[in-house]
C-alpha cells in the first residue's frame, strides 16, 4: 500500500508526537510539510529529541536532521518543508504533495474553517465546535462509518480513552447510566504560578494543586454513540502531573449481574485488544504507562465491582501519546477507504459488458464515436471508426437481427449537410465486409416505418445501418429522458450498446440513454472500447507501486493544468511538462508540484515562418517556450522513462505540423517503441497521431481527448463525474437492489441517476 502523503498544521504537544510517531513508522507515512510560526529549522533536531514526557523519542530519529534552509531540513533521509503562516488559505499544502492534514493547532475546529486548508482531508485533533456538523471518528468505536468526509475530528483524548470502553461494555450489557471523573495531568494551557484575569480555576498553580475542571467528553461520547445520549455525565480534575490520565468511570448496567471479570474478557478477546483495549493487572502507576498506544487500559487492580449491576472502571492512558496514535489509526482507515474508492471508480459492472448481453434476434442501437479528422475534405484518420469494428462484429455473430450504429461528426446547429456522415457508410462497409445503409432522416418517425418495412420484406435481417449525425437534433445535447426525442431514439433498439469513449464524458441522449416511464427490460452496456479503455487506464490508475510518468505536452495550459493537478497526487508518480505548457508557466501555475519536471530547453524562433530558422534557447525561470524540446529536455525526459514502469503521455512536444518541430515528439516515439518491458498509454489526439502506422502490444493508444482527462480526473479525486462511464461503474448494493426490484427479468439493469 503507498504511503500516506501528510502534513501538520502546529506542532505543540500532539502535533509533535504525531510526527515522531509517523517518522517511526516511513513505509506507512510521509511526511512532507509541517506549518510552525516559531520552531525554527535549527531547532528541528532538538525538538525532536528530547522530551519531558517521551524519553525514547529521540530513537525516532535513524539519521541526525540535515537543515538545507531556513524552511527546509531533512529528517531520516526525507525533505521535509516548514510553513509559517496563520491563515490556512496562505499555506500551499498541495506544493509539497500533502493531501492528509493533521490539524494540531487548535484554531481551526470548524469545517469552514478547516476547508480552507489546500488539502483533501482535514483530521482535528480536538472535539469540533459544531458537532454533528463536523463529524466525529474514533478508531474501534465508529471509524468504520467514515464515508468519505473531507473534513473530521478525532475527537479528545479523553473521549478516546471512555468512548471505546463505553462501546464495548454497551453492546454486550447495555448501559443504564455512566458516570465519570477525569483525573487529568496538566496541559498547555495551564499556569506554572497563579495569574489574573481567568473565569475558572485554572488561573492557579498547576505545580501544587489539583483543579476541578470541565470536560466535553460527554458531549463527544455522544457523538459517535448517540445511543447513549442521555445516560452519561462527567467532570474533570487537573493534577500536577506533567503526563498520562486516570478515567474513573461507574457504570450501571440494564442486564443484572455484571461483574468487572465480564468486562476484562471482553477487552481480552476483542480484535482491538493491543491497540484500543489493554488489561493491568499489575501494581503500576500513572508514570508506568507513559509512552504507550493503547488508549484504553483497564487497571483490575485498581477497578471494583459495585453491587446493584454497578462496575467501578479505572482506565489509564497517555493524554498525549496513545491519543496521539489514535488520530493516526482514524487517518489510516480513512486513507484506506479513499484508497479503495479510487480504484472502484474506473471498474466496469462485468454484467453490462458486451459478452453479458442477449442479441440474439434483438435490434440493436449502438452509440459509437466516429468524429474522424479531415483534410480537405479528405479523412487523415480513420483509427476511431477501426476500433468500433470488433464490438459490431461481435453483435452481429451473436444474431442480432440489425444493428443501427449512431455517431456524431463536428459541431452542428442543426441540420447542416456538410456535416452529413452519409462519406462514412462505405469505409464502415469497407472495414466491416458488410454493406452499411444509411439513414438519412434521423431520429424519426420517418426513419421507425422504413426500418419497419425493411424488415416486415425480410431486407432488414442481419442489416447494419448509419444514423444521420445524431446532433442534426437539438434535443440531443440538451438531454431529457422523458421528451419525445428520447423517447423516440429509444424505439430504435431493444438492446442499446454505448462504445463511444471519446464522448462519453458528455451528458448527451443517446450517451446516457436511461430508460423513459415504467419501460426497465431493455438491455443496456458498453462494448468492447470502452472496455478496452478503462482496463488501460485501470493499469495507469491503479499502480499499486509502480513507478508512473505523466508526459505531458500540448499549447493550452488552461487544458492541461487540471490533469497536472490530478496527476502529481497520485504515488509514485513523476510529471515532466514539454512543449508550449512551458510557456509563461510560472505566471499560470505559480505552486509547482515537488513532483512536477519543466523542459530546460528547447528550439524555437520568432514565428514559425520560413524566414526564421529554429534557434536554441535554454528555458530560464520558464519564461519563454520553443516551437520543440531540446537536447537537455530529450534526456531528462529518456531519464524519467527509464525510470518508470507506466508511461501516459497526453499532448505532443512540439509542433508536430512543422517537420522542423517534430524531431523531438518523434525521438520519443522510436524511445517509447523500444519500451518493450513497459506499459504505455497515448492519450489521443495528435499524440496518437505519431503513433499511426505502428504496432506494439505495450503501447495502447487511446480514442479519448477530454473524456480521458475527465475520466483520470474523476478517479484521482474520487468523483464519478464521467456521465456515460457512471452508468457503467460497480454497482453499490443499494444500485443492485434498487434495480433488482424494478426488473426482476434482468437483475443488473441500473435505471438510477448520472453523476452530473
């Protein structure tokens, strides 16, 4: 599994004991950035090594801290940068690769406040002050229910010592009523010596004296157990320790005859004993269990059975420490349930795909994308409509008794006959070995009778047909699953097939073609393309710790920044950015991240006339860009492909439609076809191009433009925002049910909603 990616905003006492906790722990934990406004880098070492409280701290540290600038040191071979700034919306998280933030400070215990960190997820380690709004997590009592939330709490220390107890002791027993004291060793926010100008008790002295005190704990307790809301009430007592707490806790239960050795096996024999639960059943003290992980320990020694169904609980735990390792467990699981979902974004529901469907003397409607390039009016590339011929040929050798293939070409207002894809009936033909009729009315009722009578005459058996564009319609583009044009394009199959990968990031008729009314029986699926494609881009997704290499090229930085973005959180993932993105980059994309490689170089003139020869420029600061890369750019860019395992290159490197400013593009293609070892992925367009009239099993070249960047984006951030591809996603069990219940003919119709 990849390393958490984290940062923590203050590192008093829980932010620096998260930090020598996860610098124990490096194959888990990566900790990139810290935000201090006065721990200074010199002071880095020290901080780290001595403690009052943690005296095995300082083997947390393998190698001595290498300070490399005022902000930057590195700690156990790894950089790590310091922040100085009170406003979250000033820290730039993201520069460095953070996306888990432990939020240490204090200041920031709401979820507007705390959104305004740069990161994915935010974890408080403190109650929040608007509680259910912020939702509240604790490991081995509720963590199991974090679905995703950006924003948590992991609650207080003393919640995580009683709530885990609280849980246990309840499901098994029943919990009547609870009542608790705190014995709680000083904080922070405490005095040495009496001061003035304090509401409470704690103006005075914590060196001599023991301080009733408030405590929220039953508050929180109620948030991730609501079920005891009502039942449980408490306070605290500050005592001059300077670390580790007692919880007095007595519990009266609704069962009779519960007794404290009930409870010690219940601790005993959970899966969390070790880790949440922990048993004394020796003569210790509060100083014995410093330093220890375990946020629950039951001292039987100490505890007493009641009489009257009442168990007096005594439980130790390390205010700083074992709370500590808590809010890293809670961003563990939550880091594993967000791993999880983004490799369920891009899997495809097998029970759609092309080889679950019946065609048997069905009509077949079946959306592909066939906006082939032309030249003159000349196409330069017919790659799109070759690879939708294997998924027709499947339906046809499957007995389909016709099939009605839907395209769109360009942009029309209308009905606009230059735009008439009438040309591309004989390169079907051609390609298929089968004649293609077209039908040049459209979605129509026209259209319906012809299809009717061809087939009542017997001419339509077997027969493949070609829509007109299918964007002569207006209503295509502007979808409505209950207006008469979907309703209409439905009729024109009973099984209805889309293979358009190219476009299905469009929320377009005859893309998401739903279901209309109360009709849930006709068959709907993706073919063998869109297969084809999420399995390719599954591999460059799912890396599961190979190294990937993002090439990333083109003119429009406004195109390409947001898959830049998406990409460098990915692990184990390198960015090198050529072509006319290096131009002006600093100015549009001033946060670079760590993992993000410019072009140094490059060759390039004042226009691309024939008056003005190509010159070399070096790309200082990244002010300018050339018409190619250059020699130092080609070999760091050699470099990094060597590294990788995964190659994914969107956008060419130069301009290629000069023969004076393809040389690098095409130095990388010849690079790229050596790569027997590696996968490759071309991301379409004019970089598939390159590629036209080569062969190789490593290298897929992609049918998709902006589908596979919005695809790509979708997963990385965990959002299904891809319309066509949501209807084709693993089903969740309430989907499955859902349509189970609506058509019991076929159980694995989903007639639900799209992700906008």
């Amino acid at each position: 599994m990849p390393a958490i990616k984290v940062g923590i905003n203050g590192v008093g006492r829980i932010g620096k004991m998260v930090l020598l906790q996860m610098l124990a722990d490096p194959e888990k934990y990566e900790v990139l950035a810290v935000n201090s406004t006065s721990l200074m880098a010199e002071e880095v070492e020290d901080y780290l090594c001595y403690d009052s409280s943690h005296k095995y701290s300082r083997q947390n540290l393998k190698e001595k801290v290498t300070v490399v600038g005022p902000d930057d040191v590195i700690i156990n071979g790894r950089p790590l940068k310091i922040f100085r700034s009170r406003k979250a919306e000033e820290i730039p998280w993201r520069s460095v690769g953070v996306e888990y933030l432990l939020e240490c400070t204090g200041a920031f215990l709401t979820t507007e406040k705390a959104e305004k960190h740069d990161v994915d997820y935010v974890i408080m380690s403190a109650p929040p002050s608007k509680c259910p709004v912020t939702p509240t997590f604790i490991y081995g009592v509720n963590h199991d229910k974090y679905a995703g939330q950006k924003v948590v709490s992991a609650s207080s220390c003393t919640t995580n010592c009683m709530a885990p107890a609280l849980r246990i002791i309840n499901d098994a027993f029943g919990v009547k009523s609870a009542f608790f004291t705190t014995i709680h060793a000083t904080t922070g926010s405490q005095n040495c010596v009496d001061v003035i100008n304090k509401k409470n008790r704690t103006h005075r002295s914590i060196i001599n004296n023991m301080i009733p005190h408030s405590t929220g704990a039953s508050k929180s307790v109620n948030a991730v157990l609501p079920q005891l809301e009502g039942k449980i009430y408490g306070t605290s007592v500050r005592v001059p320790t300077i670390n580790c707490s007692l919880l007095d806790l007595n519990v009266t239960f609704e069962q009779e005859d519960v007794k404290l050795e009930q409870i010690e096996d219940l601790f005993r024999k959970s899966r969390y004993f070790g880790h949440v639960y922990g048993v004394n059943d020796k003569q210790l003290t509060s100083v014995d269990f410093l330093t220890t992980v375990t946020p629950s320990i039951l001292d039987m020694k100490a505890s007493m059975n009641m009489g009257l169904n009442t168990v007096k609980m005594m439980l130790w735990y390390d205010n700083e420490w074992s709370y500590s390792a808590q809010c890293l467990r809670v961003m563990s699981s939550m880091f594993e349930v967000n791993l999880a979902k983004k490799t369920q974004v891009f899997k495809l529901a097998p029970e759609l795909g092309l080889r679950a469907l019946d065609f048997d003397n069905k009509k077949v409607l079946a959306r592909f994308d066939f906006n082939v390039p032309m030249d003159d009016g000349k196409v330069t590339d017919d790659f799109r409509i070759k690879s939708a011929i294997p998924s027709i040929q499947y339906m046809l050798g499957q007995g389909a008794r016709r099939v009605v293939l839907v395209c769109h070409f360009g942009r029309p207002k209308g009905a606009d006959k230059k735009l008439s894809v009438e040309f591309m009936c004989p390169m079907i033909s051609d390609l298929l070995g089968k004649k293609v009729q077209f039908l040049e009315d459209g979605v129509s009722q026209k259209t319906l009778d012809r299809l009717a009578a061809e087939e009542g005459s017997g001419e339509g058996a077997g027969a493949v047909y070609l829509l007109e564009n299918i964007r002569f319609h207006p209503e295509e583009t502007k979808y409505d699953p209950l207006n008469d044009f979907s309703k209409m394009y439905q009729q024109l199959g009973d099984v209805i097939v889309a293979d358009c990968f190219g476009c299905v990031h469009r929320k377009h008729t005859s893309i998401v073609h739903l279901n209309s009314g109360d009709d849930y029986q006709k068959q709907f699926g993706y073919g063998f393309l869109i297969e084809e494609e999420c399995d390719a881009l599954g591999k460059l997704l799912d890396n599961r710790g190979r190294k990937v290499l993002g090439i990333m090229g083109g003119a429009k930085i406004a195109d390409k920044q947001p898959m830049i973005e998406c990409l460098s959180k990915m692990d184990n993932t390198k960015i090198f950015v050529g072509g006319g993105l290096t131009r002006g980059w600093n100015d549009k994309f001033p946060n670079t991240p760590s993992n993000v490689v410019l072009a140094r170089d490059a060759y390039g003139a004042k226009d691309l006339s024939k008056e003005s020869p190509p010159q070399y420029m070096k790309l200082e600061g990244t002010d300018g860009g050339g018409f190619d890369i250059g020699p130092s750019g080609l070999r760091d860019l050699m470099a990094a492909i060597d590294e990788a395992d995964v190659i994914f290159w969107n956008g060419c490197l130069g301009v290629i439609e000069d023969p004076r400013y393809r040389v690098g593009s095409s130095m990388i293609v010849d690079y790229l076809t050596s790569q027997t070892g590696k996968q490759v992925i071309i991301g379409g367009g004019e970089t598939a191009s390159l590629f036209a009239g080569t062969s190789n099993e490593h290298i897929y070249l992609s049918t998709g433009g902006g589908a596979l960047l919005e695809h790509i984006q979708s997963v990385v951030t965990q959002s299904p925002t891809v319309p066509g591809l949501a209807l084709f996603a693993e089903f969740n069990e309430r989907e499955r049910k859902m349509s189970s219940e609506r058509s019991p003919a076929r159980k694995h119709v989903w007639a639900g909603g799209v992700s906008n």
